[in-house]
C-alpha cells in the first residue's frame, strides 16, 4: 500500500483524485457532526453576557464656548415708599418697591447705615410702610356761586381812643397878692381836658364819616371750607419699630429699586385695602383691638388666587372670613409681564396680613 500510494502521489492526475477523495470523506464527517446541531428546531437560551462597565468621560469646555443665560434676580423685601418723596436711585438695596428712593429721615441717627428710617412702632410686629395716609381722595366740591346780593353801605366807626386828664390841680399861693398855680405834674401821651381817664388805642386813625360797602353774606351758599392738611395719599399704617435709622436727613423716605413686580404688589395691597375698609364699614361689627389675621395664599401669573394655602385666625371667625374675602373677591389682579414671569414662574406664594386696631 505504502509504494502504492507513493507511486499515485508521484503522479499528477492520480495525486488530483486523491486529494478530491479525501477532501469528500473530511466534507462528510463533518456534516455528520454537526448538521444534527444546525438542523434541530429547539429554542437556543439566551446567553447571558456580563454587564459592560460604564466609561468614563471627562469633557472640558473653555469659558467662552458656554455662557449659561443669566436668571433674573430674585428680589428679597417688598416695601411701601414715601408717595410725596422725589423719586431717587438708591445705592445698595434688597428693597423692591413701585418706584426709585432713598432713605431718608427728618433725625438723621449717628453712624446710622440702615436702609429703613427710623422709627416709633409696635414691636414684634412686620410692616412695609413708612407713612400713613387715606388712599380715596377727598371729595372737592365746586363752590357754588353765591346769588348776586347788592352789597350794603356801612358806616364805619373809629375805634376808641385813649383819653388821659390833664394831671396836677390848682393851688392858691398868696391870700395876698390874689394869685394861682399848679403842682408839679408828669406829662402825658395824649392829655386833654377831660374829667376822668378813658382806655382805648392810642393812635387812633380818622375815619369820620367815611363809608365802606361790605358784601352781603348769603346764608344758603356758605363758603367752601378751607383745606388746612393735605393728606398723604398712602394706606393707613401701622408702623413697626426700628430703633436704628440712617445719617441721611430729609423727607422720610425707604431705600428701594423700581420693578414691575414692586408696581403690582403696590397696587394689589391698595385694592385689598379699598376692599377691607368697605367689608368692614358694611359689616360693622370689628373684632378685639390688636387682632391679627394672616393669610397665605398662591397667586397665578393670570392674576387670579389659585388656592387658599392657610388662615392664621387671632380674632373672630367672622373676622377670618372677612380677611380672606378681602383678597378673593377683586380677583383676577391683572396678567403678570414678561419679565415677572421669568423672575417668579407660574405661581407665586404671598402673605398678607390684618390688623385691627
């Protein structure tokens, strides 16, 4: 076999069929191997494969590529100023109002650096005002015109006149000679030869019969009162204490910046107030003096009251009940602006608080 073979793996066409014929065999093993493994209908399980570790990335940016939007500044105290203060732009404050001051007050307080003046009030007590005043304007009546009365003609009179007897008396000198004389006498302003001594003004001017027309005076259309005390058009307050004020002398007046959201707070707490004052007028019946009525509520950027968040009630139930109507009843307050949206969101939670004095 072995010179068999070697003769045919010398020869080119025999070695060719060889070859063909054990390449045929090696084929047929395998496929006998392994076609019952690729043929069967068996579902395969799944492999499990392990969990691949997280890759770790560290991405650097330069300053200049990325420059995150500025968010706009969240203010910190709302405060009421000074209505009849010029406007001022303070120089540092956290203050937020619905216009420009700076604080100011009639006392300046030695090395005061306070942005609030100050000022006597209650203790333990928070307040944003500075001034107390009545937000409806008086009512000016136009005069009516008095009817036309012919004035009359009056005499006038003089006043009376200081009247001052001569002084001294005559004494008889000499039986003898017969003659007369007077005492030592002191001179007088205005002496005249009059018995006895009448009080009055000295210097008296000469009016004699002269005339003067005086207008006649119509009982049914008095004249309009005179207006003495303006009035500071500002809610009426209750201050808080706050021993340490500033050096800054002048019209007392808060440290505060301008923002839309100071302007719409200040006209919310008037409205609140018109209709505070005009429940209480109606209902007439107040509760204890220095009762107190906290209520917290969230505000949406429609303006309206979302939702009642809590009543601190130290007064009557009634009194509660007027508070809260006090802020439901003027909603909606007005859509907030663009920039009020920004700074606060959708919502805003407030506080406001009632006093009874």
């Amino acid at each position: 076999m072995r010179r068999a073979l070697a003769r045919m793996w010398e020869e080119p066409e025999s070695r060719s069929i060889l070859i063909g014929i054990v390449g045929t065999i090696l084929v047929h093993l395998l496929l006998m191997f392994i076609g019952p493994v690729l043929l069967r209908n068996d579902p395969t399980p799944a492999l499990v494969r392990p969990h691949a570790r997280p890759r770790q990335f560290s991405i650097q940016l330069a300053p200049e590529m990325y420059k995150p939007p500025a968010k706009p500044r969240m203010p910190k105290q709302f405060v009421e100023t000074n209505p009849d203060k010029p406007e001022d732009v303070p120089d540092k404050t956290n203050n937020f109002a619905s216009r420009n001051q700076q604080v100011a007050q009639e006392k300046p307080t030695p090395n005061g650096k306070s942005d609030r003046p100050a000022m006597e009030g209650e203790k333990d007590l928070h307040s944003t005002q500075i001034v107390s005043g009545q937000l409806q304007k008086p009512v000016e009546q136009t005069p009516v015109p008095p009817s036309p009365v012919s004035p009359t003609e009056s005499k006038l009179t003089a006043p009376r006149q200081e009247q001052t007897p001569l002084s001294g008396f005559e004494k008889k000198i000499g039986a003898a000679d017969g003659g007369y004389g007077t005492n030592i006498a002191s001179p007088s302003d205005a002496p005249k030869d009059v018995p006895n001594k009448i009080d009055g003004l000295k210097n008296v001017p000469l009016i004699e019969g002269a005339t003067d027309l005086q207008p006649s005076i119509d009982p049914h259309h008095p004249r309009a009162r005179p207006q003495i005390v303006k009035s500071i058009q500002a809610r009426p307050a209750i201050f808080a204490e706050n021993k340490v004020g500033t050096q800054n002398t002048g019209l007392i007046g808060v440290s505060a910046e301008f923002s839309n959201y100071g302007a719409y707070l200040q006209k919310m707490v008037e409205i609140v107030q018109v209709q505070f004052d005009r429940l209480n007028d109606e209902s007439r019946i107040y509760p204890p003096s220095g009762s107190i009525v906290i209520v917290k509520f969230i505000l949406n950027e429609e303006g309206q009251i979302a939702r009642i968040i809590s009543v601190e009630n130290k007064a009557t139930d009634a009194a509660a009940r007027l508070c809260t109507s006090a802020i439901t009843i003027p909603s909606p307050y007005g859509p907030w602006t663009d920039d009020m949206k920004a700074m606060l969101g959708k919502e805003q939670e407030l506080t406001y608080e009632f006093f009874y004095r």
